[in-house]
C-alpha cells in the first residue's frame, strides 16, 4: 500500500535519455515516488540507440536500490552520445554495467511488462520519441502474449503521460496562432504522428510551455550529494547549482497523480502535426487527448518537484557499488 493508502500506480518510462538532463531527473523522481509506494516502475525503455542511455538507466536503479527494473534498447545499438553528454560519465559509475550485445531490446522489455499486467492497470509515460511504442503497436503475438501490440496495449494501458508539443493558443491555428514544432514531437515526425493517430489508450500530454519556467535541481548536491550520480549529471550538464526546466520530471509526478490542484487539464481533444512537425490542437467531445495547464506558479511547482528529484534513495547497493569505482574523474 502506498502513503495515499492505496496500490501504487504501475508505470512504463519511455525516455531519451541521452542529452538533456530532465530524463535523469525524471527517473531519479520516479523512483522516490516507488519509496513512498506511489508507483511501482515495471520497466524502461530507451528509444534512442546509444548505448550509454542504457547503462545510464541502470546506474540510477541501481543507486536507489532497484537494479531488477528491466531497462531495454532501441536496436540496433550504436555508439553514439548526445551533444550535452552526461550519460556516459555516469554510466562509468558502475564497474558491471552491461556491454552492447547483452543489452536487451526496448519492444521486447515492454511487451513483457505489459503481459505481466493486471489489464487496465498501467501508465506508460513518454519522456522522449515515440519510435519504440510505435514498433510496440506493429508487434505480432508471440509467447510472451496471444495478443498483438495493439491488442495488449488496447487491454493494458490505462493511459499514456507525453512531455511533448506545445498547446494553449500556440497549437489553435483557428484563433490565428502558427504552430511550434516541439523536440520530441519533431525529432522523428513519422513516429510521432502515427502514435497520435494510432495510440489506443487516453493520452495526457505535458507541453513545452508547462514547465518550461519550473526549474529543479538546483540543490542536488547538498540534498544527495556530490556522489550522486543524479547530481553528477545534473553538473555536468547545465553547471553546479544552475537546475534546468522540469518538462520530464512533471510528466512523471503527474502520471502518479501527485499535482492535483496544481495543474489542471484541458477539455477533451484530437493532437496532430503539421507540415512542419508543430502541434495541431483540435478540440473534440470525442478525443482521447487533453493537455495539462498549471494553475499555480512555478515556484510551488518547483518546490514538490524537488522535493522528490532530491530525496536520497531509501536503500540499496550503491555503497557497495561506490567502493569499487572512481568518481572523483567524474565530479
């Protein structure tokens, strides 16, 4: 039971967690809201192909002592490293992470986590580029489940948290506004409109403009440390003490259910893109789509969203772990 005295939520990250710092964060505040037994993270799955990303992912499950989370890959794997790295320094935390040719592939991860579901009982939250849950949809049944992709998302997905697009009068071209392509929707245009076309479940989307103001991180050194590898990489990518916009970690807090009073949504919707990869917003009493709107400031956004991303882990193996690695090279 959880400290709302009820199941945690299970969830599915989706992340790109290669550049920006925001994927980290948010797994980072995913994981202290599993300590408070709010959600419980059945898996993660990496939809870009560096390999880094992965072991990334599984230095922070091992740091907040959950190093079973099964974490797979977009195949095939590649070398490659964002432009604002700070995946591959963390990952060298770890002295066993995995190599390239063990690393299991992302489909592969979900359909099993989602065969292992209740029905109707997950959430699967899209931090990044939607080319994993679309080859997820194409899926063919198989022994993990009698059901195609399409059918086991149909049966077990609640619903899906997106940070992606860009909404409020920015996404209405009937009101006159042209509309801004946004990264995650615009990185791989095709996969992004087939997932908002195709997506069987409700989907819940968390623009740009949400939490573009709402920067955490800040204090991470002083809350976990400077050891941490969340603080490490919150350093290396935007500067000790500098923080960065929380677009991830929102999408994570409300896929838990833990903004209510702070953000809002809007009224039902269809989204598309345009030509140019920006977001089309077309009201609908029969959409599957809303958006998220604050109805606070961002500093109190701020404040609870650090208060989860700062939370050292509750228990695990990174002591242990510590001892066998060298991260002074890595500060």
């Amino acid at each position: 039971m959880t400290d709302r005295g009820y199941r945690p939520t299970p969830i599915l990250i989706e992340t790109d967690l290669c550049d920006d710092v925001d994927d980290a964060g948010a797994i980072a505040v995913a994981h202290a809201l599993a300590d408070r037994g709010l959600v419980e993270i059945l898996g993660i799955g990496i939809n870009t192909s560096g390999h880094w990303s992965h072991s990334a992912a599984r230095v922070l499950n091992d740091y907040y002592g959950r190093a079973e989370i099964p974490v797979g890959i977009r195949h095939p794997i590649t070398d490659e490293i964002g432009p604002e790295d700070y995946a591959r320094a963390i990952s060298r935390m770890h002295p066993h992470a995995a190599t390239p040719d063990v690393m299991p592939d992302a489909v592969a991860v979900l359909r099993e986590a989602l065969a292992g579901a209740d029905d109707g009982t997950v959430t699967v939250v899209s931090i990044g580029y939607f080319g994993n849950l679309v080859a997820l949809l194409d899926t063919p049944a198989d022994a993990l489940s009698a059901l195609s992709g399409r059918e086991l998302v149909a049966a077990k997905v609640a619903r899906a948290v997106v940070m992606g697009g860009v909404f409020g009068t920015r996404a209405r071209p009937d009101l006159g506004a042209e509309p801004l392509a946004e990264t995650n929707f615009a990185h791989e245009p095709g996969h992004t409109a087939r997932f908002l076309a195709e997506w069987p479940s409700p989907v819940d989307f968390v623009g740009w403009e949400t939490a573009a103001d709402v920067i955490t991180g800040r204090t991470l050194s002083a809350t976990q440390g400077d050891d941490s590898p969340v603080a490490i990489a919150y350093s290396l990518h935007s500067g000790k003490g500098i923080g960065r916009p929380s677009w991830d970690l929102l999408a994570v807090m409300l896929a838990a259910g833990e903004l209510d009073g702070r953000v809002a949504w809007s009224g039902p919707g269809t989204v598309s893109l345009d030509e140019a990869a920006g977001t089309l917003w077309a009201p609908s009493a029969s959409g599957r789509h809303r958006y998220a709107v604050t109805v606070v400031g961002p500093e109190d956004l701020s404040g609870l969203i650090d208060d989860h991303l700062g939370r050292p882990p509750l228990a695990g193996a990174w002591g242990a772990i510590r001892q066998e690695t060298e991260l002074d090279a890595w500060h």
